[in-house]
C-alpha cells in the first residue's frame, strides 16, 4: 500500500509473506513476533512478562522486554532500541533522536495507526462514512502516511543508507455476517474468537481448537476451548442482539482465521 511513495528511498531486497499465529489479535501475535515464542511457551517461560486473559493489564506492554529475551536467545549481543508510537510527539521525539539510533545494530519501531484506526472505524460514525470500504480504508491511511512521522523517517533512513524490515503482526477483516455464541462472564470479548468454558454455538462456519496445547495456546481453566470465526462472520451474543449485530456489522475487525488475517507481508528495503 505504501510501496508506490517508497520508491524514490528504497529498493526492494527482498519481498514475501508468511502467517501469522491464531489469535490474530496484536496480544498474541505481535507479542510472538518479538520473544520468537507461541503463546503457550510465552505463559509458562515467561509469566512475568505474559498477561493472560484474565487480567486487566496491558497484554502488549512488555514487547520490549520479550525483544530482550529473543536476543538474549539467539547470542545477539548487539546494541537495539525498541519504541511504539501511539501518538504524533511520540513520532516527532523518534525524528529528533534520530542521530542515536543509527548508533545502534537495531531498532524496532511499531505503529500503532492502522490498528487504532480500525478501532476507530468501529466507534465513531465519521471514521466510518470517512472509509466505508476497504478501498477508501486503504485511501485514508495512505493519506495519514504522507503526511505523518514515518513518513519522515523513512526518508531519513534511506538518507543514512540504512536498511529497513517492514512488517506486521496481524491483518485485518471487513465483518458482516453475526455468529450467534454464548458463554459465561469470563468469555474473551473479541469480536473474531473466543476463549472460555462451555461455549455454546452451532457448528460450522467456525474454527474449533478443543485442545489449546496442540496449538501452543495458553489456558484460563483445564476446560478451556477456542472457537475462531471464518470467512466475513462475528460473533455476537443472544442478549441485545439485535443492537449487537448493527453496532458491529459492516467494521473491520481481527482475531479470527481468513486470508486477510493471517497472511501478512514482509519487506527488506535498502536505500537508492
């Protein structure tokens, strides 16, 4: 999407896909693209740093620390920088310390903005008449693109003749069909999948996982299942199902299994 500004900076080195781990949510699989590990491992290695379900705790607020663990791991003794930018200074303080990070062998950057605005989309009605299709979702984030502090430090890496890694940990889907689910209080609230006890819904258009260890997946009880939705459905629950379904119809949403959820791009570009 972001290819055609890019190519006055950047050559492309080498371009590919690979998928991304069931949830597709930004909990489990971005927090796996940072330590190396699937969920399951995450929960039993590292229970200080993984936050499980049942907390309210910020489930990616130790990415940096897993980074820590993936280098540690593999003998990387290099010196790295790790920083998330959730908001416009976070991205200008980024531009000015410039000059410091490229004292460094790696820095991971992540943006949040195409996440946050997929959320957006789905509670605020003048972000959705703004993109009402995938097509004009794609428009407004380029749009954001040229325009934001990425932008900005793309350029001055190629500048610097650095190279760079694009990627991420999850796609998105454009959802409309509801999915009826019922489950206890302690059911995850993703739209996409759930996990708890005794979930009750039809078989079908749905992804079972009745045994969380053979996929690597953690557990909140020794009965625990997961059930992903596929192709464009939700899952919404019998109480105000009605204003559920409307509420939620028609908005971009991850966490399940389909194309545009788990296949997922990666880029190495080098500076012209």
């Amino acid at each position: 999407m972001i290819e055609t500004q890019l190519r006055d900076y950047f050559l492309v080195k080498e371009n590919g896909t690979y998928y991304s781990i069931l949830p597709t949510t930004t909990a489990f699989s971005r927090n796996a693209l940072f330590s190396g590990m699937m969920p399951l491992e995450m929960s039993k290695s590292h229970p200080d740093l993984w936050e499980g379900e049942d907390t309210d705790e910020g489930k990616n607020n130790n990415e940096a620390e897993f980074l820590k663990v993936n280098l540690k791991k593999n003998r990387l003794s290099i010196r790295s920088s790790y920083n998330k930018i959730l908001q416009t200074n976070q991205g200008k303080a980024v531009l000015d310390q410039f000059p410091n990070l490229m004292k460094n062998e790696l820095n991971v950057l992540v943006y949040n903005f195409v996440d946050m605005m997929s959320h957006a989309r789905t509670d605020m009605k003048m972000i959705r008449e703004l993109a009402p299709d995938e097509s004009a979702y794609r428009s407004l984030t380029i749009s954001w693109f040229l325009h934001s502090s990425l932008f900005e430090l793309f350029k001055k890496i190629s500048a610097a003749g650095a190279e760079v890694i694009v990627t991420t940990d999850h796609g998105t889907k454009r959802v409309n069909k509801p999915y009826k689910i019922i489950g206890d209080r302690n059911v995850t609230t993703n739209l996409r999948y759930k996990q708890g006890k005794n979930l009750n819904f039809e078989s079908g258009k749905v992804f079972e996982i009745d045994n969380p260890d053979e996929a690597r997946l953690p557990r909140l009880n020794i009965s625990s299942s997961y059930v992903f939705a596929v192709e464009d459905y939700f899952f919404a629950y019998p109480n105000n199902y009605n204003y559920y379904v409307n509420y939620y119809r028609d908005t971009f949403q991850h966490g399940g299994v389909s194309l545009e959820e788990m296949i997922i791009p990666i880029v190495h570009l080098q500076p012209k």
